[in-house]
C-alpha cells in the first residue's frame, strides 16, 4: 500500500497539471478565434 499512495499523488497532481494546461490552451484559442476574425476585418476597413 506504501507504494500506491506517492503513485496516486502523482497520477492526480499529473491529471491537475494536465487538466491546467488544456484549460489555459482552450482559453487561448478562444481568445485568439475572436482576435483572428477581427483582424481581417479591421485590415480592409482600415
């Protein structure tokens, strides 16, 4: 049982991280869709 309790710290610390990253990655692309869609519609406006 010793062995099993730092192997499931580290699966969960490891799905937290994973979990962090795929958040911040869909918060960029959803920042970065809106900024790409008005970039070309700024270009021949301007």
């Amino acid at each position: 049982m010793s062995l099993r309790s730092p192997l499931t710290t580290l699966s969960i610390r490891g799905l937290i991280t994973w979990l962090s990253y795929t958040v911040t990655g869909l918060l960029a692309v959803s920042q970065s869709a809106p900024t790409e869609h008005v970039s070309p519609q700024s270009l021949p406006a301007g």
